[in-house]
C-alpha cells in the first residue's frame, strides 16, 4: 500500500507530474480539485465565488480525508491544501509527500501558460501577479517545506525535462 502526495504552489506542475508518474507506475493518479469537482458536481470557482475561501476550505479538508484514505495513489493537492487546517501533518502521516519547488518567477511563468482560472489570480495585472505570487508563496513555503521529500521543478516546460523530473521522483521515493 503506497500513497504519494504531491504539494506545491499552483502551477508548480503537480498534474503533470502526477500524472506522468502515474502513467510509468500503474498507479491511480487523483487530482484533488477534480475529485472535489467530481463530487460537488460544481467547478472549484463556482464553489468559491458560493461559499468563499473559507467554505471552499472545509470541503476541501472533507475530500482530501476522503481521497487520502485510498490505497495505491498518487494524489495532486491544491497549492493552498497544506496551510489549511492539519492538513499538511495529516498528509505526512497518509503517504510519501513531495513538495514540487519553484521560484515566483517560475510559477508566473507556468500560470500564465495554463489554460485553467484560478479564482485566488483573477483580474490581477502581470506586475500585481508577480507580487501575488511572490508574497503568497513566502507565506506557504513553511507549510510546503514539512514534506518529506523536496523536488525543484524550475525547469518543467518541455517533455523530456518533466520525464526526468519523473525518473528523479522514482529514484527519491524507490519505486
């Protein structure tokens, strides 16, 4: 029975190289906003935009004890999963955690690239962003930093360096 559960600042990589994990272990690979989705049957910013930050956190701590519990899973979690609650402690105790770090410069880079809105970014400007993201992450990186296991993904933006990113994880965590 193996868990692996990844953390990081939105758009660290966490889908990524979960799922590329997945696909070269044959293990299940959740991503925790979209099993939230799943079951709520309601986005991530239809949840926040109806019950705030606050109510959005308290189902997430629900479907992340939920989906925490399976066996045999890689698990992405949302950049703000670890700060809430026990959550970053209860993962520590579920599984291997990995925290996927990057520069602010990095995830800028990676957010504008996405094709994902992300209700905690909307409507900021590319300067507002930079700083965001910048003083979000500072506040975070504590929480990030109790994993286990520490991955750099400063240079996820191609193929062949996310596969390596895999064969490094795999190395880290024997599989």
């Amino acid at each position: 029975m193996r868990r692996i559960i990844l953390v990081g600042y939105m758009g660290s990589g966490k889908t990524t190289v979960g799922k590329a994990l997945s696909k070269e272990t044959g293990m299940m690979f959740y991503d925790l906003d979209w099993y939230i989705e799943s079951r709520m049957r309601k986005s991530v910013s239809q949840i926040f935009a109806e019950k705030g930050e606050d109510g959005f956190r308290k189902i997430e701590y629900n479907m992340l004890h939920e989906v925490a519990e399976f066996e045999d899973v890689i698990i992405s979690c949302g950049g703000g999963t670890p700060c809430f609650f026990d959550n970053m402690d209860y993962l520590n105790q579920q599984g291997d955690v990995v925290y996927l770090k990057a520069t602010p410069e990095v995830l800028y880079k990676h957010l504008l690239m996405a094709k994902v809105e992300r209700p905690l970014l909307k409507g900021k400007s590319p300067d507002e962003l930079i700083a965001y993201i910048t003083e979000h992450l500072k506040q975070r990186a504590p929480f990030y930093e109790k994993a286990r296991h520490i991955l750099d993904v400063n240079v996820l933006d191609e193929y062949d360096k996310i596969k390596n990113s895999v064969a490094i994880l795999r190395t880290m965590l024997s599989l």
